[in-house]
C-alpha cells in the first residue's frame, strides 16, 4: 500500500484537516529507543517526541501494562494497593505541600481539572495565560489557547501575557522583569475591575510553546507572589517539562525557587499509554471533592498505574535525568558551535534534552526566519531525523528527544543539522 | 495489608472524598471474564461495569495491547495503516451519514468536542440535556450535570428536560409523548428567547442513568425532528448504551428510527483502555478542523486502534450481541418472576444485558425504597455478587454485566437477589 493511498484513505475516514507533520506525511511502523522506522524500512532518529519519554516501546513499560492488563484494569471506585503506591510514589517526588494526586488520562483533563478546582479555591473567575499558549482541546482551555486556530472566542475572562525573553527584549534584565512583571500585574488589575478576580494563572514554567525563552532573574517568582497576592493560584502545567526532561530535576517548575499551588502532568507520564493528572495539597483536593463528585473512569487504574510506576522506575534506574543533564550539556555545546559557523541561527536555548533554535534573517534585526524554518524540518526529515518548530513566527526549531539519547545521536543530529543549514 | 490501612493510604495520597463502591470498599486483585477477585482471594459476579464489555482482562484484547505496545505507540500526526483500519472498521457500523470519526481518551473529551462542533456548526450556544444527565466531567459538561453534585453553577445556555416513563407518567402513551415533547419545544423557545439558540440536545438514548425509562412510542423521533427543525444537533451519547449492550443492535440508537448528527464513544470502546471518539459526518468533522487545530496526543495512536479493533472482532467472533440479547431475555423473565414473589420490585425495565429494577414501598403510590436499594446492593457485595444503583431517587438498581455473561451467571444473580430480597 502506498503512502498516497493510505493518505486518501485517512482523508476518508478522519478528515482531511486531521494535523498531520511533514510536507510530505511519514508512514510510520515501528519504534525503539530512540528511533521509527517507516512502512519502507527507513530509520529515522526521533529528536522530536517526548511522550516515549524513557524511549519508544520500553520493553519494561511494555511488559508492565500487558502483565497488569492480563490481571485486573479497572476503576478506582474499587481499592488497588498498586494505583496507592504509585500515587505515593509520584507524589514524593514532589516538595510540601504538594502531597495530593488526582488522576485523569490527558493533559487536557487535567488542565481542565486545575481550572475548575482553581476557580472553587478561590471563588474567582479570572484566567492568565501566556500570549503563545496550549494546555489543551477542550471548550475552557481552547477558549484560553493563543497558539493554534480555534473556533472558540478568546474568554472574556482570561487574559494573555508576554512572556520576556532576553534574547528578544530591551534593557537590562531588571527592566526587563520590572516591564514583563508589570503586564501581570496590568491583567490581574483588568480582571478585578471586570469583577471576576483572579482564579489561576496556568503555565508551563518552561515556556516550551512559547520557544524556551530566557527568562530575567526572578521574573517568575515576582509574578507567582503578585498572583497569589490577588488570591489566585499557580498552576504548573509539566505537560512538556516534567519527568526529567530538564536534566537537573524533575519537575521543569523546579528549576525555579517556588512552589505551584497544581501541578498538571500529562504526555511522558505513562510513555504513550493515556495516563495524566494534578498532584496538589491534600485540603485542596479534599475540599474540591466534597462539592464535586470528580470520577474519572480510566483515570488512575491499575494499568495506567503500573505503566506510570515503570516509568518512574526506568528515569531513576537507567539515571534519565543525569543523562538529559550530561547529553543536553553536550548537544548544546554543539548547537554553540553549529551557531558560529551558520548566522540563521540567531539563538540557542534550552534545558536538559529540550532546545529550541531561533533562525533569524539578519542577527541584529532578529527577522524571523520562518519559512526557512519549514525548509529545514523537512529537510532532516528527508534526512532521517525528525523535529519540529515552535514559536508564534513558526522559526524555532523545536528539539527534544526521548531522553534515551546518547552521544551517536547527539552526533548524528548535529551532523545532519549541519549539512542542511549549509544547502539552505 | 489490611483494607482498612490501604484505605487510609488512599485517603492520604488521594484525598478522602475520591469516590469509593460500597459500605464497605472492595480491594480487588484480579479480573477473568464476569469474575472479580479480591485481595482475601474471594470471587465476585460483576454484574456492574459495562467498561470491560468483552470480559475482564481479556486475553485477545491483552495481546492485541501488548503486541502493538512493544511495537510502535504514537501519535496520529504520523500515518500509521492499523489506525486508519480500525476507524474504517469502526465508522463502518453507522449508517450514513455518520461516515467520520474524531479520536479522543474519554468519554467526557468527546463529549466536550461533541459540543464544540455542535456549537461551531450551527454558531448557537444552547444545550439541552435530561434533568438527570452525567456526560463528563470538564467545565462546560459539569455545567450541565444534573445527576452529580458539582460546584460549577447550571448554565445559562442549558436546559435541563425530563424524560417520560411510562411506568411513573399518567396517561395514555400518546398524552404522555405529547406532553413531555411540548417540554422540549418549550426548553427550545426559552433558548430561542435568550438569544443563545439551541446548538444541540445532548442525550444517551437509553438514558441510563434516568433509569432506562419506558419511552412512549415516538417521543425520541419527535424530539429529534424538534431539534432540528431549531437549527440544532442530535448527539447522542453511547457511552453507556453502545457497543453491543442492548442486543439488538451494535448501538443504543439503533433501537429506534433515527440517525444522530453526532454519536459520542466512550468506556467499553477499549475494554478499559483509554479509548474515545466520536462519530460524525466527514463534511462536519472537515469544517471544524479548517477552524480549529483540533489534535488530541494519545488519542488514536496503534495500541488504541489495536485494542479497539481487538473489542469489534470479539464482539463478532464470540457474538456477544446475539449473547447480550438471549441472556438478556433470559434475565428479563427471571426478574419479572422475582417481581412476583417480592412486591419492593416495582419495575424491572431494560434492554438486552442493561436492566433497571426500580424499588417501591407501596407499588401504587411507587413511593421510592432509596435505602432499601443501599441496603440491598451492599448486601449482594457482601454475598459476592456486584451491583449498583441509579436514578434521581437512588431507588434503581442498575444491573449491567460483562457482555459474555451466561446462564449459570444469571442464575447465580438471581438466585443471590432472590435471597437478599427475602431477607430484607
């Protein structure tokens, strides 16, 4: 069967505006590690996905949800000694009072969750998100998202901030802060003079839509202490930071020296098996289940928990958050390095296995080389390396590979990256 | 461990309002077919969860899991045949239109998308629902609950309509439709008059949590027609009904003589993985995602299709409609002779393997016996046989197996009830 035809056919069945990557679709049949091999047997190095968070098709992730699938999977309106202990497990990881889980399936359900607890916390109504944003597909979080087409008007009781990169703003990063921190406090101030107060302020602390920005020196804890002065609370969404991916902890948030109010989890959390949800204080999640009879029906069985247990497991036995740490340091020495020799590049940034390449027509306007930057997808995937790109002027390559990656591929990547900013 | 320690773990790690079966929790260990095994090794008849509709842990849909887990998990933004396969497989059940399908994890997320398109389509904001009505658990669906309690207040773009039961309504069946159509066209105008218009009814056409009630001959044809001529959508909800359940056909809405605009899917769709989607038009779902970037991680990735395709051939294979619907008979005809015998049965009403037995004090006032059915429903626990309970008096126990439920299993069900009826 050709590509072409199973194209058509997915056309059919699922629309023909189902999103699809890659001018030219990829047909994908296995994966390992960190690679996919495609219907003609052609490997491809995986730099892009980190739901495999722990590699594609972890053997131990996968004989943990088939041995926990053969022997019960089901609800938790019953008692599973295996779904407490992976809430233990999970929740540990986390600093006081964070000592509270929900479970849900996706990223969406937990945001969704995080807004609705938010708003009964604090009896307000009021949203801030970043300008560039995407916590999810529901009717609420789609009313908020400022990073994709909707059909959803933009809420009227959300606002969105810029979020300060220093790679982009003037002055130095005190005015920086002082100009970025005072939009928040602009939109909180909006919000309580529309009467709806402030309920949340939902992020990534890691700003991965947004491109990785550098962020000035206490630019989020200045704005965490304005939201929780407004009575609001802070919700962490480690949709796409959490679970080692940072390299020097687990939690992306954790980089920074404050405590979220909700955690969200979603993508790595069970290596591609729908598995997600909030960690948060015991009271909070008390009191939220007094007045609502929150029930998740997949959410939290024994074989979501035994697959997320796995793969909490593997980060600590195989030293995944060492590795993000050493491999991130090595691939962004190399990425400096690519920069000297290719002037597109107008900037590095990262954490861990996560970076994010700005191309740039001109250094020192920073005109965004988008279409450029399309080029260059395509082109590594003609190449066999897959990434993708962020950012609201679509020019920032994204980079994040499953965090099995070692130095051949680090090599590989840079090798290919290379040779294809050098055809441009 | 004892149960009682494992609770308090689950109380401390997961809060002490996550709802929990019965007077006494079960912790359960183990699943096999109609079987549920707890951690004293003890064996109970699942006559509940509709969830595992081909059989707990079955091993055809463990393999199919298993099998496409350690070979490729992804998402739908690559190509990938098996994917397309089983939504061909799948849209191939409804009749036409409903020729597209949208994946999503949950019920509550198709739902929710459910009414982002219905919305999106007919650019009017109302919904009707049922007065005892649970689609999910989002924002925007909690806002139309009327079965669970819940600190998101009614919306005002909602309705909430009571559904006929020809067991409680007086009249001929004729007065009854008209009277309870009139309410719907009535919800219909009061949206019409507050601006919002009516974007969709939102209903499972058995109304399972209504207490599968006694519908007159035309109600739902004539509701729908409503609707439509509105200018709004028909979705129906199939969560519960769908699947095989009702033994007549593969979909609760095939019992009568409509076609939805929009079906939504949800928990037996993947046996208990997290599988969900919804059924529509390839016109409807093509305009929505020209508007909207709609994209849902883990939904419809390989192991999803393959463990849904795995549940469509079981279902074949093991006819386990055609089982639905004989032990279903069966089952029906043993409940009406306990009703004989125990004059609390008021009502036994059901179709196929989805029976609600509606308790009464008195059978000509139809007085509820709430506690009565608390009381019997831990009783059958305490004797190994699992049931629970529904409608908005909490006085109808809601029978609803595994789908290869056979005769002995019906006679030990009833059997069990027989003697915890006697005993009251």
């Amino acid at each position: 069967m050709s590509e072409a035809t199973l194209l058509q056919r997915r056309h059919q069945v699922m629309g023909d505006a189902s999103p699809l990557f890659y001018d030219e679709p990829l047909e994908l049949v296995q994966g390992e590690g960190v690679w996919l091999i495609d219907a003609a047997g052609k490997r491809y190095l995986d730099c892009y996905n980190n739901v495999p968070c722990v590699g594609h098709c972890h053997p131990r992730v996968v004989a943990a949800m088939a041995e926990q699938a053969a022997t019960l999977n089901i609800h938790t309106r019953y008692l599973n000694e295996r779904v407490v202990r992976y809430a233990e497990s999970l929740t540990a990881t986390f600093a006081d009072p964070l000592d509270s889980l929900m479970f849900t399936c996706t990223g969406s359900e937990a945001n969704e969750l995080a807004l609705r607890m938010a708003r009964f916390a604090t009896g307000n109504k009021g949203i801030i998100v970043s300008d560039y944003n995407y916590h999810g597909n529901t009717t609420t979080l789609a009313a908020v998202t400022t990073a994709l087409p909707s059909s959803e008007p933009f809420s009227a009781h959300a606002r969105a901030v810029p979020i300060p990169c220093l790679y982009h703003a003037d002055g130095t990063p005190e005015q920086v802060a002082d100009r970025y921190v005072a939009k928040v406090a602009e939109a909180i101030a909006e919000l309580q003079a529309a009467g709806v107060g402030l309920a949340a302020m939902l992020i990534d602390t890691l700003f991965a839509n947004e491109g990785i920005p550098r962020l000035p020196a206490g630019y989020l804890e200045r704005v965490a202490k304005l939201v929780r002065e407004a009575g609001g609370l802070l919700i962490a969404d480690e949709v796409q930071s959490g679970f080692a991916r940072t390299g020097d902890h687990l939690w992306g948030h954790q980089s920074h020296p404050l405590v979220p109010d909700i955690v969200t989890l979603g993508k790595p959390m069970g290596n591609g098996f729908p598995l997600a949800g909030l960690v948060t204080s015991r009271e909070r999640v008390e009191s939220f289940g007094r007045a609502n009879l929150y029930f998740n029906t997949f959410g939290g069985s024994p074989v979501a928990a035994a697959v997320g247990q796995a793969v909490l497991d593997v980060i600590a036995e195989e030293d995944l958050q060492g590795n993000a740490r050493r491999q991130g340091a090595r691939l962004s020495a190399e990425l400096h390095r690519l920069a000297e020799r290719h002037s597109i590049i107008g900037d590095v940034r990262g954490q861990g296995l996560f970076f994010a390449v700005e191309l740039v027509r001109d250094r020192t306007s920073r005109e965004p080389a988008g279409p450029e930057a399309r080029r260059i997808v395509n082109a590594m995937r003609q190449r066999g390396v897959l990434i993708s790109k962020i950012g609201g002027d679509d020019n920032i390559l994204k980079i994040r590979p499953p965090l099995p990656f070692q130095g051949e591929h680090g090599e590989l990547f840079i090798h290919t990256l290379d040779q294809v900013l050098g055809e441009l």
